[in-house]
C-alpha cells in the first residue's frame, strides 16, 4: 500500500511539475497572438480616425477654394475702387470730402487684401494638411498589411 501511494504521489507531482509547462507554452502563443491582434486593432482604429479626418478636410476644401475665389474678387474690385478714389483726389488735392474717401477705400483695399492673403493661405495650409493626411494613411494601410500578412503565415 505504502509502494501504491507512493507510486500515485509521485505520479501526481510528476503530472503538477509537467501540466504548468505545457499550459506556459499555450498561454505564451495565445498571448502572442492577442497582442498581435490588439496592434492590428489599433492601427485599423488609427486608419479609420485618419480617413474621417481626410473627408472633413476634403469637404472643407470646396469651401475654401469658393473663399479664396471671393475675397481674390472682393480685394480686386477694393483696389480698382482705391484707384479711381486716389485719382480723383489727385485731380483736387484740397478736397477734404475726396481725401477721406480716398483714404478710406485705401483701409478697405487693404482690408480685403489681407483677408483674400488669409484664405490662400487657409487654402494652401489645407491642402498640405490633405496630402500629409493621405501619406499617413497609406503608411497606415501598408503597415497593417504587413501585420496581416504576417500574421497569416505563422
């Protein structure tokens, strides 16, 4: 009886000092593959916030191109207006009432000016912003086909 309970302790110590390694080894490929998984997430979650930020920077786009158009035009007819003004106070130096309109078309002009300046610049500034949002993407996108890729071979 003593040979039996011996026989089945060490059996079952045999068995407790065995079954951890081999779970170890589950875990650690299971864990592996959650991580792998987990970054696959995470890029895939990155990729999509970029391509909604790429539609509303491409939506916005239209916008601005409209702006750009409408303060070029404004600030065109602002200068065209500060020039006839200018000329006729050349005309008549003295007058006070030709002197403030030519002044005052001038801040205009200046005015309109500046803001058509802005809009390009928004304009260009968006553009940019457009075409680092596409580099990014496509990084995003080939990256998580690597993942992919190399996830499926192992």
């Amino acid at each position: 009886m003593k040979i039996k309970t011996i026989g089945t302790l060490a059996l079952l110590g045999f068995l407790s000092i065995t079954m951890p390694l081999t779970a170890q080894v589950v875990s650690k490929d299971s864990l592996n593959t959650l991580k792998e998984q987990k970054a696959n997430i995470e890029v895939s979650k990155k990729l999509n916030e970029r391509k909604m930020e790429l539609a509303k920077l491409e939506n916005e786009l239209d916008g601005a191109t409209r702006e750009v158009e409408k303060t070029a035009e404004q600030a065109q007819r602002s200068a065209d207006d500060n020039q006839k003004n200018a000329e006729r106070l050349g005309s008549d130096p003295q007058d006070k009432k030709l002197a403030r309109r030519a002044g005052n078309s001038a801040s205009g002009a200046r005015k309109d000016a500046k803001r058509a300046r802005k809009a390009a610049d928004h304009l260009d500034d968006l553009k940019k912003d457009i075409e680092s949002l596409r580099r990014r993407i496509a990084d995003d996108e080939a990256k998580l086909g690597d993942m992919q890729g190399g996830s499926s071979s192992n």
